[in-house]
C-alpha cells in the first residue's frame, strides 16, 4: 500500500510542480545549498528574507540527500528544474516513509484488513496526499510527528519526547499543544512521571534549541532561533492575522470537511463502534479546538491530525464492511462505505484541476523560457505575483539570462525599459499597470488563474472551473526609444497646451452676469451630451491594440482633419461678420452651407472609421457623432431671434446665446408689406447661418472627444 501511496503522491507532485509564496523560503534554500553550497552571499534569503525567519536544518537535511543524484544532473547539464522535483519527492518520500511506520503500528493494533482500509481511506483525500510533498515548515515537521506518535502509540517514552521536542524547537512551536496533550494523556494515566519526563526533556530541549540556533545563525550570518521568533510574531504579537483571519470553528466546518471529503461522515460511527479509536481522536480534535483561537488559520496548520481521524474513519469502514453480511442495513452501508471512497477520488481529481490553474508565475516561466529560447541578452524582470506563485531559482534554467524580482518599482519606471522582458501583473491589457509599455512592448502571451465556479445543471460535468487573466508576458521593442522620446514630447506638448475649458468658462461668466435662465446654454448641454457619451463608450468591453502605431495614425488623420476646418475658422472662413455684410452676400441657398459643413466633416470621419480595419466600437462612434451633429444642428434652426453678445473680450470662440421676446412688429406705413416680410427673412436667415457658424467651434470639440475616447482592436474583426 505504501507503493500506491507513493504513486499518487508523484502524480500530485507532476500536476501541480510549482510552489506558493509560503513554501518559498525552503524551496530557494534547497536550491542554494545545492548550487550554491557554502557561497552564502548569494543566497536568495538574504535579499528576500520574508516575514520570519526559518530553520535551514530542514532543507539541509533534504539537500544532503539528493545531493548525489543533484550532482549528476549538473554533471550532464540537464537544467535546475529537474532538481525541483527531486528535492520535491524526497520530501514526500520521507513524509511516506513515517507514515508507513505508524501505518504498521496502527495496524498491529486494529488488525491486517483494518490497515487496508485506513491506507484506502487516506490515498483517496485530497490534502494529505497533496501537501506532503510542498516544502512548508509543516510539512518539513511532519515526518518527525508521524514518529512521534507511532512512537507514543508503542509506548516508547523516550523516543515520543526527543521526536516532539525536535519537531515543537526547530520546525513548529505550535505542535506544543498537540504532542502537549499526549504527553498529559500519559501523565494523567501514569504512563510517565514528571520527573521521567524532565530528565529527557530538558536534556534534549537544550540540545535542538542549540543545533537549532548554531545552524541557523550561520546561514542567517546573525543570532537567532527562528521558530521563537515565529512564535513571538504569530502568538504573543498576533500579527498573523495581518494575513488573514478566520471564524472560530472553520477547521471544523470548513478545513477538516474538504481534507477528509466523505469520510468526515465516518467519524462519529468510528467512535462509537472502537473506543480503542477514542484516545486518538479526542486529543487530536480537542487540539483543533485550542489552535481555533488563533485567529489567522489555514488547513496546512492541522495536517498532522488527518492520520488520526482516518484512523477513526478507517474504524468505521471496517466495521460496516466485516458485518455486511449479518443484516441488510450493514449490506447497504458496506456499499456506502466503497462508494464514499469513489467520491472521495471524484473530489480529489476535482479539487487538483483547481489547484493546477493556481500558479500562474510558474505557468509564465515556463512560457517565457519557451517563447524566448533562441533569443540572447535576456533580462526578465518577475512581478511580485508572479514570484509568489510558482517563480523560484530552480524555474530560472537559462544560465545566460538575467532574473530580477526586484520590488516596489512602478509600472513604467525608468529602470523597468532596462529589461528585454516582462513578468507582469494586469486583470487585462489595458489595466494601468500596462498602459506605460503600450507603446514600446508587445504583449507576447497572457497567464490566466482560478477566478470561480460557475454551475450549470445542464452541462455535463454540471460544474465549470472559470479563469482570468492575472499575468502577462511582455517583449520590448527595438525601436522603443523613440517611442520614449515621443512620449516624453506628447507630454511636454499637453502640458503647455492645458487650458481652462468652455464648460469652465460658462459657470465662471455665468455667475459673474448673475443671468438667470431655465434652460440651459447649448455649450453646457454639449458638454453634458458629450460626458455622457464619454462614460458609455468607457463600459464598453475593450479590446487590446495590435500596434500603437496604428492608433496614433487613425487618431492622427483624424485629428489633422478637425485642425484644418479649426484653421479656416481663424483663417476667417467661417467667422461672423458684420450683419450689414452679410445680407450682401447671403441667399436662399447659404442657408444650407453649415448643415453642407457639418455633413461633411462627418463623412470624412466616417471614411477613416471604416476604412481602417483597426478601430473598434465603429457603429457606437459613428452614432454618437451624427446624434451629436443633428441634434446640434437643429438646435440651431429651432432657435427664434436670438441677439448674439460677446461675454467678454478674451473669451475665446464663447458666446452666451441669450432668447429673447419677439419685439412687436411696427407698422410701416410707408413701405410696402412684402418688402417688409423680405427684410424679416434676410435678418432671420442671417442670424441662423451666424448661429450655426459660432457652433461649429464647438462642435470640433465634440469630435476631438470622441475621438479621444476611440479604441483600437487587436485585428481586424469588426464588432
């Protein structure tokens, strides 16, 4: 059974190869004591050194073991990550190991088919199996504890002790409540004395408190012991809740339900058929409950407790399964107690798909070390997401690359143009993170995460694992130092050119002339038209760029094409002039010449819309300016006898258009009527065609905006 245990132990290994942050600190220490060796100053702890400090007697134990089979993949240049898994699978072998011990005294106590069950049970979980090859803290004690309480279960004294004090002084401080309450079990029932019990351990205590503290203040070139200063921050301090904190029973309904799957419904009938079982499960439960009160709570903090409750759950199966004969109620809980195991390798395949999309920054590494393989002078510069979630030194392959994980630098920063390649962290490509690279990077390839669950009771399987995009994969450019340039200049350019807009404009002569209106003027209407179009463009869902060329081409062309209409407006085109002129030169037909404008700065737009492939959103943009230019345009004819006044001199292309009453009409005698009507018409028709004049100033501010707000696709796909 230890064989199949081994077996699945690898397969979790292989799916899931990469580390989280928390199991980063071994990891990297396995990897430079190996490499490395005693070369301390380039030791990854000493530029990151984490939170607390931890023992380096673990992975020194680990890496003198694989240190020969490590040697020779150096020997044939077979690269580092292959080193991963092996330092990876001695661990586990080793948590195997001691549970095949305790596995043999378990079963001399409760018999040969009851140890079947108990090995059934335990393979078919998900945690245990999965964790025990990680290089957490926990599971680097765990082998230790597995001795420890197959030693207390044979009644070996002295041996339960020294594994306890080894695991609670260099590894767990925390296993002082568990061992504790076995060792009070023992002292309760007369097992040991007092006195017995300070003899070994006082003696031992000051022996691994010594090794631990002459090690690991080498390698940490500093006096310390780790595990008491993790106990001083996590317990006295109780700044692991800095990480995170819990409700008071979630191990209970929470940790202990999905590490033991359907067979946490085994417990009770395990109690209640063996009260040899009894004495292995209150202890471990009653410890959960203690550990409860830490506020800051993970399901790797209680590992150690699960061979004891499978023990119990074991007990049950067994039970049921012996005396499935004997009546039909045990014949059908025997079936119920085969299936469970078929539920419980469901749900561990299950909760191991998950757990395969939870390392994104291993995922990019690997990407990054394919996709650039031929490329040379690479440096790659590795998010901090990333090397929290599966970057270490072993996933670092190419000697002739250069990694950085250097911390605390801003997206766009001088230093990060330094690297040929990014790491980055973004939920999409157009998350501020990496707007500064849109012009001198490519985006070569995107990692995405678990995000949630989706159901769907008519799809088969009904549950639907759903991820997102949290990192992505840059290459600069060769040419982005003018791009750099460019930019350096556009910013220079929009800083001297910032002026005071015309909405701002408006409300400042507004209340200085204190005019009082219920309707609003037709620049404010423009602007608020114009936010509200602003703001449904930017919910629109978007699209990456292909090139920010292209972008600044559509936007350029554009932008060329309400600057020259803007010129011939100051050239004097299009400015008003005195009335007396104008019912000169005006006729019939001038009354079409702005709506004639307006047309055709809107087809002319349109065109370079459509026919570039590029730009997205095209019917939305199309719309909104035509909406834009009619409803602008009719305002204007709509408009009564409007006297136009300047509020003020140095207020630039403004006009305050103020209604007012139609004037009684005077009777002339002495003219005729219809010359009279002739007039009106003139006066009318030239105010109109001044009105829409003044208008299509801003009008250009209008299509500025909308084009400001345009996007660009990644192809050519139109939405």
């Amino acid at each position: 059974m230890s064989q199949i245990m081994l077996i699945i132990a690898a397969a979790h290994l292989v799916y899931c190869p990469f580390t989280k942050v928390e199991e980063s600190f071994n990891l990297q220490a396995m990897h430079d004591i190996l490499y490395h060796k005693w070369n301390l100053s380039q030791y990854d702890h000493l530029e990151f050194p984490g939170v607390v400090p931890r023992s380096f007697i673990g992975p020194l134990f680990i890496s003198i073991l694989v240190a020969p089979i490590v040697s020779i993949l150096q020997l044939f240049e077979i690269n580092k990550f292959w080193a991963q898994y092996i330092v990876r699978f001695a661990l586990g072998g080793c948590v195997i190991a001691s549970f095949h011990v305790l596995s043999r005294t378990l079963g001399k106590i409760f018999g040969r088919n009851w140890q079947l069950w108990f090995m059934a049970v335990t393979v078919t979980q998900s945690h245990f199996m999965f964790y025990l090859s990680r290089p957490l803290p926990n599971i680097f004690a765990l082998p230790i504890v597995l001795l420890a309480l197959n030693s207390w279960l044979k009644g070996e004294n002295k041996q339960f002790i020294l594994f306890s004090g080894a695991a609670i002084i260099i590894f767990r401080a925390e296993l002082a409540l568990f061992l504790g309450l076995l060792l009070l079990y023992d002292l309760i029932n007369k097992r040991i004395t007092l006195k017995r019990f300070f003899q070994m351990a006082i003696p031992g205590g000051v022996a691994f408190l010594l090794l631990s503290v002459v090690i690991d203040s080498i390698f940490w070139n500093r006096p310390l012991w780790p595990e008491g200063e993790v106990l001083w921050y996590n317990t006295v301090l109780n700044k692991s809740s800095q990480w995170g904190t819990s409700p008071f029973l979630w191990y209970f309904y929470s940790a202990i339900p999905r590490g033991m799957a359907t067979s946490v419904f085994l417990i009770p009938l395990g109690l209640y058929f063996d009260e040899r079982v009894r004495k292995l499960c209150i202890p471990t439960l009653l410890f959960v409950l203690l550990f409860s009160f830490l506020p800051h709570k993970e399901l790797r903090f209680i590992i150690y407790v699960f061979p004891f409750l499978n023990a119990t759950a074991a007990t049950a199966c067994h039970r049921i399964w012996e005396n499935r004969n004997k009546s039909p109620i045990y014949h059908l809980l025997s079936l119920g107690v085969c299936g469970h195991l078929g539920v419980n390798v469901f749900f561990t395949l299950f909760l191991l798909s998950i757990s395969g999309t939870n390392y994104p920054g291993g995922t990019a590494i690997s990407h990054l070390h394919r996709l650039a393989k031929d490329e040379v002078n690479v440096s790659v510069h590795i998010s901090n997401l990333a090397a929290q979630t599966g970057v270490s030194r072993f996933t670092q392959i190419n000697p002739n690359w250069t990694y950085s994980k250097v911390e605390n630098v801003l997206a766009g920063a001088p230093e990060m143009y330094e690297y040929t390649h990014l790491i980055a962290e973004a939920r999409s490509k157009f998350s501020p993170n990496l707007k500064p690279y849109a012009s001198t990077h490519d985006i070569i390839d995107t990692i995405e995460a678990f995000h949630q669950l989706s159901f769907n009771y008519l799809t088969i399987p009904p549950i639907k694992i759903k991820t997102r995009p949290v990192l992505f994969i840059l290459r600069r450019r060769e040419n982005y130092r003018e791009f750099l340039q460019m930019r350096s200049y556009d910013d220079f350019q929009e800083e001297e050119e910032k002026n005071v807009t015309i909405e701002e404009v408006i409300v400042a002569k507004t209340e200085e002339t204190n005019v009082t209106n219920t309707t609003s003027p037709p620049d404010v209407i423009i602007r608020n038209e114009t936010s509200k179009s602003r703001k449904k463009l930017k919910k629109i869902e978007e699209k990456p760029i292909n090139s920010t060329e292209e972008r600044q081409t559509v936007r350029r062309n554009i932008k060329k094409l309400i600057q020259k209409y803007r010129r011939r407006k100051e050239d004097g085109e299009l400015e008003s002039k005195p009335k007396d002129t104008i019912k000169k030169i005006i006729e019939e037909e001038k009354m079409k010449q702005a709506e004639e404008e307006l047309s055709k700065i809107q087809q002319q737009i349109f065109d370079i819309i459509e026919t570039n492939p590029n730009i997205i959103n095209k019917k939305l943009i199309k719309q909104r300016l035509r909406e834009t230019l009619t409803s602008e345009f009719m305002n204007v004819k709509k408009l009564k006898r409007v006297k136009a006044k300047q509020v003020e001199e140095n207020a630039v292309d403004f006009y305050e258009v103020k209604e007012i009453e139609d004037e009684p009409q005077q009777k002339i005698e002495d003219e005729p009527q219809q010359e009279i009507e002739d007039e009106e018409k003139l006066n009318q028709m030239s105010e109109r065609f001044l009105e829409a004049s003044k208008k299509i100033a801003d009008i250009m501010t209008i299509i500025d905006e909308i084009v400001d707000t345009m996007e660009i696709s990644e192809d050519s796909e139109e939405n």
